[in-house]
C-alpha cells in the first residue's frame, strides 16, 4: 500500500502596494485667519502660505477674492512674513471684492524652499445686522521657480464667522428684535424680583433694573414694541 501524500503548497502572492506617489504631494495654498467667529466691525487677520513645494520659489502671483458686502480689505495692512521676500504691489483696491498680490524674492538666498507663511493681510467684518459668513477665497495662485517654471497651486479658501451680538435691551427671545414675543416673556415671569430662585435667568427682563419685573417693566417693553 503506498501513501501518496500530496502537498500542497499555497504560494500566496503578495502584490506590492501601488504608492500613488505620495512623495511628491501637490503644492497647495493655506489661509489661516487670526479668529473665526468676529462681531460686525472688527477686525481680523490672515495669513496665506504654502505647502509641499517641490522646487525653490522666488515669484508668486496670487487673487484673493470675497464679498464685498460682508467685509473689506484693510488698505496697506499687507505684510510679508518671510525675510527677503517682498510685496511688489499695494495691491488694488479699486474692485471690490478682489486682491492681486505680487511676491518676490530678493536674490537667491531667499527662495521658499519649504512650508512657511508668506503674507499677513488685515481685513474688517462689515457692520451685517443678522449672523453672516464671509468666505476669502484664494482662486488664482501661481509661483515661479528660478528657471520661470510655473506652477499653479491648490485653491483654498476661509470662512469667517460674523456673529451679531443680540444683547438688545428688551430683546427677551434673542431674536434680535423687540416684539411681542419679549412681551409673553416677560408677562410670564411678572410679579418676580430679585428673591426668585430663577431671577439670575430671568433678570434681563428687569429693565429698569430696579430688582423687580413690575407693571414700570411692562410698560417700557411696551413702548419699545411700539416705537
Ligand atoms: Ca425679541
Ligand atoms: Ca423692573
């Protein structure tokens, strides 16, 4: 009786992982801004940059676009961020909602060669009456190395959050107006004073903040409502 013993041999075949070639990653443009959330008026910063350049950059030429009616570019408060780079133009402010901004190296011993922040520009949220988003979008950017190769960097843009302070006197609802809907509020929590439990959330409807919310509160609601 003979055994045959058959073996099996399982190859497996390892198939090597295609790298999509992650070692030469796409030069992109960063905005990073100074706060996200802002009040109408105030101002803000922000900064643009870039990443993962694969050869030396001596020129950039970059637009800046947003809405015009959400906030403004603050005129001369571009900066350069990087020593022996330089801003050729005060850039233009004669079309609203647009910024193109010329960069240069000053010689060969100040190339970008790597990540690095390049402009800081000030910006000012307009004076919006309800919560508003206002949106910098870098849409053009390309940079040159010393042989005049250019390149076109990733878009990108930032979001800015303007947020309307609602403390309106009489606005009991926060919905940044006074209407009868303060009124219901108010008439709810009559008759309270400052020995409530719950005065320290209701205070506010206090107006004349006199430690009590009385027939004198109602009727200065009244008259806001009205006006
Ligand atoms: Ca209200
Ligand atoms: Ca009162």
């Amino acid at each position: 009786m003979t055994i045959i013993a058959v073996v099996l041999s399982c190859v497996s075949f390892t198939n090597p992982v295609v790298n999509a070639d992650a070692s030469d990653p796409m030069p992109s443009a960063t905005l990073v801004g100074s706060k996200k959330v802002v009040m109408p008026g105030e101002s803000f910063t922000v900064k643009y940059g870039i990443t993962s350049v694969s050869s030396d950059v001596y020129a950039q030429d970059i637009t800046f676009e947003f809405d015009p009616a959400v906030m403004e570019y603050l005129p001369d408060s571009i900066r350069s961020l990087q020593e022996g780079v330089i801003i050729i133009n005060e850039p233009s402010t004669s079309t609203p909602g647009k910024l193109r901004v010329l960069l240069a190296s000053l010689g060969s011993q100040y190339p970008i060669t790597s990540d690095a922040e390049i402009v800081e520009l000030g910006f000012k949220a307009a004076d919006v009456i309800q919560d508003t988003e206002g949106v910098i979008r870098l849409t053009q950017a390309i940079i040159s190395d010393s042989q005049g190769e250019e390149s076109v960097l990733q878009p990108t843009s930032l979001t800015i959050q303007i947020t309307v302070n609602t403390e309106l006197p009489g606005d009991l609802n926060g919905d940044g107006k006074v209407s009868i809907g303060d009124l219901g509020i108010m008439a709810a929590h009559y008759g309270k004073d400052s020995s409530s439990p719950d005065w320290s959330k209701i205070n506010h409807a206090d107006l004349n903040k006199d430690g009590k919310i009385d027939i004198a509160d109602l009727a200065a609601l009244a008259k806001k409502i009205v006006e």
